[in-house]
DNA sequence: GTATTTAATGACAACGTTGTCAGTAAACGT
DNA sequence: ACGTTTACTGACAACGTTGTCATTAAATAC
C-alpha cells in the first residue's frame, strides 16, 4: 500500500509537502500541487488513518454504547430508531460510528482511554451501573440518550417527559371513565421506568383516585413480559378496566394475552403502548399509544455531542428534554359501565 | 494521560519491558512484572490503540457496510437482525464493530484501504454497485450477507435459498388450491429478488400452472410498498387468490390493504410473508410466512470473516447457502371454490 | 542597491507503541 | 576454570503521519 512516501520520491517533493497537498493547505504553488496529485492518483494513494489520529489525538470516531445484550438491542424497535437518528447525523459528518454493546463486562470508558473515539453516546444505562466511576474520571466527552440518575447533572442527556407522557395516557383514560388503570412497567432499574411510575402517581392524585399497589407490576420491555403482566393483572381480585404499557411491545404481548383470555380489546380492556413503534398502527387494533420521537431523541443526542466536542459546546444546554404526545387509535374505547 | 514511558519511568525500568508485561509475554521475572503492574496500576495506564495498530497493522474493527439510507435500514427488522448476529459473534471475540451506512457517496473500501477497518461486511449490496471495483482493487478482506452478484463466485457470501423458500410457499399455496398466485417483489436489483422470482417461476412451471406477467410487481421492502401493490394486485381483470411477499413487512402492508378493501385473510385472499420477522406471530391474523434464520446469517458471516482473517481461511468455504422453511400460521387458507 | 517581507519548501522531531538485536549476568556443562 | 547456554533487559529503529522551525528564493519597500 502507497504511503506518504512513495507519494513524495514519485513527484519528487518532500513528505510535508505532500502533505499539505492532502490537507488542503494554502502555501502550495499550482505546479507542485498538480504534480502531487497526479503522483497521488497515480499511486492510489490513501492516508493511513492510524498514523494521522497518533499524531493528532482524534480518532474521528464516536461510540454508541448499549449495554445489554445483543438480542435485546435488536429485537427492540426502540434502539433501532435511536440509532438511526445517531447515524444519520455521524454519517453526514463523516464520523465513524463504532457500536459497543457491552454487557457489564467490558468497562466502556476504555474505548475513550485506550484512543479508540472521540466521545461516547450512552443509551439505556441502568442505575448505578458500575462503569460510570471510571467514565467520569476518564473524561470522556459523552451524552446519554436517557437519563442515567435520578438527580444528577453531572452527565448531559437528551430524554423524553415519561412522567408527562404517561400522565396524558392516564388523563385520556380516566376521561374514558376508567376508574382502575393498571401500570405495566420495564424494570425499575432505569430512571425512565421510574418517571412513568410517578406520571402514573401524579395523576392518580390529581384525579383523587386511590393508588393500588397491586397494579403496578414491573417486568422488562418485551411482549413477552406484558403478555405474563396483563395475565396476572386480569387475575387480580378487582381486574382493572384499562393498561397503560412501558412501551409497545409490551402493549402488543398484553392485547395477545387478553385476546387469549377471551376480553375484546378495547372493548373490555383499554390498552395503552409508549414509543408509537412503527408497527404500532398495524396492530389490530392499532395501538394508541404515546408517542416519543426516538429517531429525534438519536439526531439531537449525537448533534449535541458533536458540537460540545468540537468545543461549541458554550451554548447547548446540557440536558434536553423532548415532549411526548398522545396518539389516539383504537385500542382504547369508554369504561364499561360496572 | 499515563503512556508507556511514564510507567517505564515509575517502575525504572525500560519502555520494552513495560511493553512485555503489557501484552503477557514469559521473559520477564517475577519481581520485575509486579513492579510494573503496580505502576501501571497508580498510573491508570491504559495503551493507546492507535499507536499499536500503527506499528502492527492490525486495527482489531470490522466494517459493517449497508448502503442505504439509515432509515430504511432501521425501520427494517431484517438488518437488525444480522446486525444482532453480527454483534454478538464480534463482541464476544473482542473485535470492535464499525457501522457504516454508505448510501453510494463514499466508496467503502477506504474504510480499509485507509486501515481503519481489519475487513468489511456487506449487507445487502444491489447488483452493479460502483464501489465493488474498488473493493477488489482494495484486496479488503469481506464477505456478503447476500450474493451482490448472479454468478460471480469472487466474493465469498453467507445468504438463504431464496428460491427454495419461495418455492415452498408456492407448494403450500397450490396445495391449498390456489391457482392465481401474485408476487409481490422487492427492488429487482437485488439478487434475493430475482432469486425469489426464480422460485416463483419454477414452482409455475413444475406445476404447469401459467405464467401471468401482471402477477409479478415490483415495489420495495416496506409496509407502505406492500399496501400498494396489494391494492393493484386486487385491480386487476382477475386478481389472484393469494398473494406471496417479498418479505413481513410488504406482508403486513397487503394484509392492511386488503381489508380496507373488504377481503378477508386467509378466508378471501392468502398471503404468504418472508423472513419470520419477531412481529409475524402478533400480527392478525399472525402471518404464515417463509422463515430464513437471519440471525444465524450474521453470526455466520462473521465468524467466517474473522477466521479468514486470522488466517484459518483453508477449511471455509467461499460461499454459505442456509436453508429456509414454511412457518404455517393463520395468513393462508383453502382457495375458495370459483 | 540594500533591507525587509512574503511564498514555497524541506529537515527533523514527535505521537505511543512493538520488533530487532545486542548486551549483561547468572547458571550450567565439562 | 572456562566456554556455553539461558533468562532477562534495554537501546534504538520503525510504523505513517503532522507540527515546528529553518532555509531558500522571489517580491516588495525605501
């Protein structure tokens, strides 16, 4: 493979000069620029990478890291539409996108401390997660498509209003006449499970309904799980009259569950999801459900991150929070009257 | 941050023999490699990676290429799906994975040909794509999660028997009884769609059923492309009794159209889907629908480009077929006496 | 005509590692 | 006691770039 060199005894001119020539620089005269750059495309000359970030500390490269396993990542719509908002914006930004799906093994801040990217972008990390120490003090540039603590702002983040989302959901139903809602949760682990929870609380008391505590039930964010919840909140001595779901799949495994438990959706039950997944108005009934712009939430995150490690970072504020919206379908219909 | 000559300077001994304690190599005692490590260990010394894969050439990443639009690639489960496998097998062999959505701009073999990647996976890569030229050119190492060519046995590949599977829908759908069967395609400039047109015509030909031209319509992988052509299948002088899709997603898209229209699935209309996407089983009714093993179809490819890499090439073989098979769910039906 | 600026170029060090090879001291064989 | 092996160690070059600074020649100023 062609190096600088080759380059430079080709046209006869010195390795800095070709250089210049490669990186556009001013102080070139037309003849030697010309004469390089036939020697360049001659040569199919390319510049090595690794040797250019060794001397200049950029690896123009930025790192998404998901820590949970492969096959949650990937059958979850909800990271897919987070990262192709990230990559859409790298890639117009000729940044690499390096994908790290560490599952508590490999401490993630290495990737920064071992020169491997220029900053991290953080989706789902769990509370308390062990490897944010060595995050901090590695100083690394990062963001996180959630929110990583309950009160912490040490760390920037780029997240929807769950508590707000969720609280439009319950003031839909209890307009409905929905009196006993039941909250189908992802595991409270993660700061936005516990948001939606104290949506869920709030609005309870707004509305002075009684809070049960045996409808909430906390699972994980698949349809699986919400089909196991719906079953065990409709074998409840009081079954409620409506679900609100941590997110879609749950919602879709719920509608599953109370079809094969003989209730009509939404006939008998109401359901609620939280995304708004593209398949979301392609299930029957299509889902209302309440909408957070994901692909958003991924393009604002990685901009953000962009611009604070190019140093623009003076007026960006360090948290965003991103509005959530009540979609409307046909999963939800009045309370039957009891 | 620490480099190898602080710990050197630390512990008084040479920048080598930092270097050997480093990558765990024998020559050195006992006494010397503590000293170090505990230097290493006050210093917080991690080794800068492009330092390394400057001198030893090796850069440790692979480069996962699709060249489209990242939106298109993440509303479709089928790229997330090999992404998963792909993931998973580099994970768990330490080897970074790099993402890049190449939507025709930049050639892609300067991934590697300016050693940022070690290899490349091609997915889904259309027939005449101008970057293949400069990837042979490149000498990259790569395989394909998809033959990018009709018969061209240069670039290795790992990808499903497209016509096979279609070829089992056709079996079923004849069956049933069905003698006016639709296909509706995806981009005809991918191999797998030609492929899957092969099996079409073939099932055609073994079951001297005739070859109607307006049967087969062209679209692209996507819900909305499906309703589309669902809607212009049923236009037709005599529209078919069952439709095959190209993939789930054309398939819930024709299930939406078609009973906007008033038919009823399976009880008016069949319709067969490919791929076995997770959301076939919750759709209504859940689809019948050709299964390939998309998963296993990343992980294989990367497990066969990492052995080629490292030099274990002789035992693989260039080119991986994997089977497919007919998941027989609610979608289809008898055809209704005419 | 001389001093001063400007434009273009190159020699060399630096980035942080690993590879090559030579060196030293201890252990061993006879 | 002397040569030979063995175990450990370090000096130095190399990887392919870019940054710093010096050098040269031409252009400009007075």
């Amino acid at each position: 493979m062609a190096t600088i060199k080759d380059v430079a005894r080709l046209s006869g001119v010195s390795i800095k000069t070709v250089s210049r020539v490669v990186n556009n620089m001013a102080e070139v005269s037309p003849e030697t620029r010309q004469k390089v750059q036939q020697a360049i495309l001659e040569l199919g000359y390319q510049p090595n990478n690794m040797a250019r970030s060794l001397v200049n500390g950029r690896t123009n490269t930025i790192g998404v890291i998901i820590p949970h396993s492969a096959d949650y990542i990937f059958t979850h719509p909800f990271f897919t539409e987070v990262l192709r908002g990230i990559a859409e914006v790298l890639s117009a930004n000729n940044v690499n996108l390096l994908l790290h799906l560490a599952h508590g093994r490999t401490p993630y801040a290495n990737l920064y401390t071992q020169r491997q990217v220029d900053g991290l972008i953080l989706m789902s990390i769990p509370l308390g997660d062990p490897n944010l120490e060595g995050l901090a003090a590695s100083g690394a540039p990062c963001i996180g498509t959630c929110r990583i603590a309950e009160n912490d702002n040490s760390i920037r983040w780029v997240d929807a209003d769950f508590a707000g989302g969720v609280e439009q959901a319950m003031e839909h139903l209890i307009s409905l006449g929905h009196r006993h809602i039941a909250l189908l949760t992802g595991p409270k682990s993660l700061v936005s499970v516990r948001l939606r929870e104290q949506g869920y609380r709030n609005s309870l008391k707004k509305n002075d309904l009684p809070l049960v505590d045996t409808y909430i039930l906390e699972g994980s964010f698949t349809s699986e799980s919400g089909h196991a919840l719906a079953i065990q909140a409709m074998q409840l001595p009081h079954p409620p009259s409506a679900l609100v779901c941590g997110d879609d799949m749950m919602a879709f495994g719920a509608v599953q569950a109370l079809k094969e438990l003989g209730r009509r959706v939404p006939e008998d039950v109401s359901v609620v999801g939280f995304d708004d997944v593209s398949l979301a108005r392609f299930s029957s009934p299509p889902l209302t459900t309440i909408r957070q712009d994901t692909y958003q939430k991924g393009r604002i995150a990685a901009e953000a991150l962009l611009s604070f490690i190019r140093g623009k970072n003076d007026t960006a504020p360090a948290q965003i929070m991103l509005d959530t919206s009540l979609i409307v379908r046909n999963s939800t219909a009045p309370a039957k009257h009891q």
